[in-house]
C-alpha cells in the first residue's frame, strides 16, 4: 500500500505503508509498520539508510527492533515494543547508529 498526498508545497510526496506479521528486515524505501504478533524487524546499515521509520504495535506480541552488525539502537543491541497494543515508535540514523524518539 502506498500512501500519497501533497503538503503546502506543490511537490507530492509517497510513503510506503506494511503490515508484518512475521520477522522482516526494513529497507530504505520503508515509511510505516503495522506490526502483529511476537516478530522481529531488523534495520537497514545507520550509514547507508538515515529513516525516519515508524512502527507500531497492533497486538500483544513483542515486536523487537534490531540493528545490523554492532549497530545499536539508543545504545542497546536491541528494542522492545511491550505486548501493550498500540504502543509506537520512531527510529532515525545519526549516520552510525539508530535513535528512538
């Protein structure tokens, strides 16, 4: 599913929309997950790929985020969306490594 539309500005913009429901590794072209059940979605490379990308938690499983190689997210080898249906988070490249916000 792609998901367009217009801002202020005359140029249009696409995102890119999935819904995973088992491991999966996110690519530069990802925008937004929709996530169910207890799965894994591993980052592209921090140096190659800045984001944002979006995930959100449509269930009770534990949806963990991971980096590639060493690559750490807000220092740690790994994220956990709790099993609380509708928690979300946002991850963005500092060009090295993968922060929360």
């Amino acid at each position: 599913v792609t998901i367009s539309g217009s801002g202020s500005s005359s140029a249009a913009s696409s995102v890119s929309y999935s819904f995973k429901s088992g491991n999966f590794s996110v690519t530069a072209a990802d925008y937004f997950f929709a996530c169910s059940g207890s799965i894994t979605g591993t980052l592209p490379n921090a140096t190659t790929s800045t984001g944002p990308f979006h995930f959100k938690n449509m269930g009770t499983g534990l949806v963990s985020l991971t980096g590639v190689s060493s690559q750490t997210i807000d220092e740690t080898g790994a994220f956990h969306l709790s099993g609380v249906k509708y928690d979300a988070v946002s991850v963005f490249s500092n060009g090295a490594n993968w922060l929360l916000f």
